[in-house]
C-alpha cells in the first residue's frame, strides 16, 4: 500500500542542540539510536535524472547499511499541511561495497557524499532526530501532523525556523551564499567555515 511508504517530517533550524537535548532527557523521550557519524553517497544517472525530478537514491552507513528511494508524494491529497510528504522506501543491505558496486553495474553514479551525526528519540509517537550537519544543527520530526505539534510545543520550537526541503537543498543554497567550491557536504570541506541562518534561505 502507497500510504505506508509516505513520511511526514518537520526540519528545524536549532543551532543550540545541547538545550534540545536537555529538554528531551528531561521529558524522559528513550533514545532509540545513541549518537552516531552517518555517511551518505548519492547516485544518479550520469544525465542527473534521478535530480531533475526531486528524487534521491542513496547508500548509507551507520550501524546498518541502508539503501533508500525518495521523491515527491504522488497524490496532493496525502500532502501535510504541518512539514513535508515525500514517498520512502528502504532496504537494508549487508554490504556497502557491493550494493555500490551493483548500483554501478545498473549504470549509475556516486555524485555527493554527505555527513552528519545522529541522535534519535522517540517520544509522543514521534521520531525526533538531532542532526549535527557540518554547516549547523538541526531537529527533524517525524510523526502525524498532531503529534509532530505536540512535539514541538514540548521541545519549545515552535518558532524555530522551518525549511521543508532536503539538506541537499540546503546545501546548495549555502554554496551559492558562501561561494563554495566543493560539492561534498563533510565536516572536513567545512572546517573553519562560519554559515550564518540566512545562507539556508533561498537565492533571491
């Protein structure tokens, strides 16, 4: 059934995840997944395809491997009107060089690589994620469209700035601000590196 592929989440701009957490630990939220470095690679068809209609396929590795599809929610009636809905599907794989390999075969590329690291929480039947990106912190929520609200006036974000689109987004909109010459979102591209809020904003 389509409706169990689709996920709704809210992602937040929240520089001082120290005090989410603290919060978090205090309304007693279970960790689910303890703080952990994520690698993300993105693969494409060399004619970028898979970008020109907003869907992502990437490998991933953490405790697990993880291959996962995104793209857009075909049908407006299943969009939220809280965060974003997007279709998700995603299979766990036992090694990250041979699904790569495989991935290769079919004809596509590795074309990003991307970090972070990750704390996850559940707490009000939602997932709540800590995102440490290598240009600032964010909180994604993951729920209902009642349950992410009740979150975030938990939490005290409700007035945290919102950005419903991918990091990847984001971090295209901060190449542009800051005149970036690297295309890899590591936090050894970005050592050193001051991104102020408005570089997630779009180009205007």
């Amino acid at each position: 059934m389509l409706s169990h592929y689709l996920e709704t989440e809210v992602k937040l701009y929240v520089p001082d995840l120290a005090r989410v957490r603290a919060r978090l630990e205090t309304l007693d939220a279970r960790v689910t997944a303890p703080r952990i470095l994520e690698r993300n690679v993105r693969y494409d068809t060399p004619d970028m395809a898979l970008r020109a209609r907003a869907a992502i396929l990437r490998l991933r590795q953490d405790t697990r491997i993880r291959l996962t599809y995104k793209d857009e929610a075909e049908s407006n009636a299943q969009l939220s009107t809280l965060g974003k809905t997007r279709f998700e599907a995603e299979v766990t794989v036992d090694d990250f060089d041979a699904m790569q390999t495989i991935l290769i075969k079919l004809g596509l590329e590795p074309t990003q690589v991307y970090e972070k690291y990750r704390t996850t929480y559940a707490l009000h039947g939602c997932e709540i994620v800590l995102d440490e990106m290598p240009f600032g912190g964010f909180v994604e929520i993951e729920g209902s469209d009642t349950a992410i609200e009740a979150v975030m006036g938990a939490l005290d974000l409700r007035d945290a700035p919102r950005y419903n689109v991918s990091y990847m987004v984001l971090f295209e909109r901060v190449k542009h601000a800051l005149k970036l010459p690297f295309n890899d979102l590591t936090f050894a591209n970005f050592d050193g590196i001051h991104v102020p809020q408005s570089a997630f904003d779009p180009a205007s």
